[in-house]
C-alpha cells in the first residue's frame, strides 16, 4: 500500500516525438487516469497535476478541474493559470503573472508564498520550493532551507527536495534517510523525480533510469529505456517514452502502476493513480479498436467542439471566415494537424 505522504508533483513533459518541450499548457487533449475512481473528467486539458489526495486539471477554457483533499477555493481572478502542483494537504498554481496561489491546510505557512515572480512551482509534505525568474529558489513552509544557484527544475518530495541546476546536474537537500540525498548522482541527467517517500529517480542522458534511495518494490524490475521522463510514487513508477507511450512497474494493490495504452502528450504520477493528457484527441469518439478514426469522429467532433467558446477554434480547423465556416474540410485539417499518436501503441 502506497504511503499517506505527499506526493511530489507538478506535471513534466519533454522534448520527444510527440511530447513538446514545455511544462506549462500543451496542446489540448482528452484526460486519461487510471487507479482513482472519481477522475473521470471530460473535455479538453493542457496541464495536469496528482498528489496523494487530490489531483487538478486545466482545462481549454482557462478552468481548474479539482477532485479529492482540499477542495478547490475560488481562484482570485485577473490572471490566467498556467502551472499546477499538488501536494499533501495543500495545493498550488502558478499565474500568468508569475506569482504563487496556495490552499488547503497551512498549518506551517505552505500556504503563504513570498512575493515575487517565480517560473515554476513544487508543493511537498508541508512545505513548497519554486523557481524565482532569475533561476534561483525560493522555499516556505516546514521545509529545509534550498541551496544557493540557479536552477532549471524542482522537485519536492518526502522531507528532502531535489532540483536540476541549469548544466542538467542534481542537487538534493533535506532530511537524508536511506541516503537519498546523499546519493545522488553526480553527472548530467535528461530529468528526474523525488518520491513521496526517500526514493528519487532520474533518466540519464542515454535515456535509462536510475535510482537511489529506498523505494521498496519499484527499485526492482525496472524496465530498459530509452525514456524522456520517469515519475516516481511511494511505491510504483511510470516512465513515459518519446513517442508518448508510457510504462508502469512497482506496487499495484488499486492498479496504480498499469499505465495505459495511450499516448500521452503530459503526465503526472500521484499516490495511488496516474494522470495525463492523450496526444490524440482526433479519436473524437475513444474508440478502441482500428480504425480508430474514422467519419464517426467528424460527427463527434462537430458535437462536441464546434458549440462556440474556447472548442470552436479547434472546430474551424482550416480558419475560414466564410459560410458554412464549419465543412469537411476541418476534419481534414482536424485529422492531419491532431491525429498524432492515433495509432495503436
């Protein structure tokens, strides 16, 4: 059974195939999550973030999607989301502005950002770690104080931290059980992850993974790269691969480490489930079977995206302004801009 503790977690997505090179929004696709009976989301999204007890989604329209512990507070308006990050019992998004929003339980002030501006954001057990504009980190709550440098990446994750300097080194502060700080390893990695527990894990530059700390059963059988990213939970990992599918090993009492068939452009692992968004959503109506995109979809499509609002820019696919603005000829777009990964694994 998967710790109780937090579960590091920001989404992360690499330069592959079909997953681009951002960790903010990606372009837009259906939610896959596996292991967590009440994930069930429709509609389109562009981030995701998995914690322990809770997971968030951003959908095309600019809406936070929020199941589980804590509930979802109304966000201040003005400023448009653009990073997620879920932790035990708190979470936190990063604006458009740069700065953070914290909720939930703030029983050691993890819920009180400093001010400033910051690229990225990790919410951990009872403490958080962003990224300020100059690459430097930024640490509030019940945490340990970050080391001085400028980094690229941060991952927070049971009592220790870890974080990606900018020549793709890694550096590990925090409480060092099972020497999962001092551990680390010393040469450049492509990225890596800190568990809710003492694990951390990394890919290396020829895409296999390694491991340090404890992990119990997801220190065993791990499968060969090449991989673009792992994501390390208590006990069970994903990895994703370049052309977007993804691998899942370790513990799996509620199914938690069977990752799906799909192809996946993000991906986030929590405590107990997976999350992320499928690199096709040209298969309109989720079929299984070949062929999976057929006139079928063009009728689900119409129906499903061309009600106006923030669907309708992917409807108009070919961008007529004349009527009919909506024919096949957006399906043909539709298909040939969208159908990446449409294809069985």
């Amino acid at each position: 059974m998967e710790s109780r503790s937090v579960r590091r977690s920001h989404a992360i997505l690499w330069c592959a195939a079909l997953v681009t090179s951002c960790r903010a929004q990606v372009q837009p696709g259906p939610l896959v999550v596996w292991s967590f009976a009440e994930g069930a989301q429709s509609g389109l999204f562009t981030n995701v973030a998995a914690g322990f007890s809770s997971a968030l989604a951003l959908r095309i329209d600019g809406a936070v999607i929020s199941w589980g512990y804590p509930d979802l507070p109304s966000l201040p308006p003005g400023q448009s989301v653009i990073g997620l990050s879920v932790g035990f019992d708190h979470n936190c998004i990063l604006r458009s502005d740069g700065t953070v929003y914290c909720w939930g339980y703030n029983g050691f002030g993890q819920c009180n950002p400093p001010p400033g501006r910051f690229t990225k954001i990790s919410a951990g057990e009872r403490f958080n770690v962003a990224i300020r504009e100059d690459g430097t980190l930024a640490a509030w709550g019940a945490g340990h104080a970050p080391p001085a440098g400028a980094y690229k990446d941060v991952w927070c994750g049971k009592d220790w931290n870890l974080a990606q300097r900018l020549d793709g080194t890694l550096v590990a502060w925090g409480f060092n059980q099972f020497g999962v700080v001092s551990g680390v390893p010393t040469y450049p990695v492509l990225t890596a992850s800190a568990a809710p527990e003492y694990l951390g894990m990394a890919v290396r530059l020829d895409g296999s993974i390694v491991h340090w700390g404890c992990g119990c059963e997801v220190n065993t059988n791990i499968p060969a790269g090449p991989f673009v990213a792992v994501f390390a939970g208590a006990n069970s990992a994903v990895a994703l691969r370049a052309d977007g599918t993804a691998v899942g090993w370790g513990g799996n009492i509620a199914g938690q480490a069977i990752a799906p068939p799909a192809r996946f452009r993000m991906l986030d692992k929590g405590i107990g489930l997976g999350i992320g968004i499928a690199a096709c959503y040209a298969n309109c109506d989720g079929s299984t079977a070949p062929p999976f995109l057929n006139i079928n979809d063009f009728v689900c499509f119409l129906n499903y995206f061309a009600g106006g609002g923030a669907g309708e820019q992917y409807a108009n696919c070919d961008a007529s302004t004349t009527p009919p603005v909506l024919n096949v000829n957006d399906f043909v777009c539709f298909l040939n801009r969208f159908s990446a990964g449409c294809t069985a694994p």
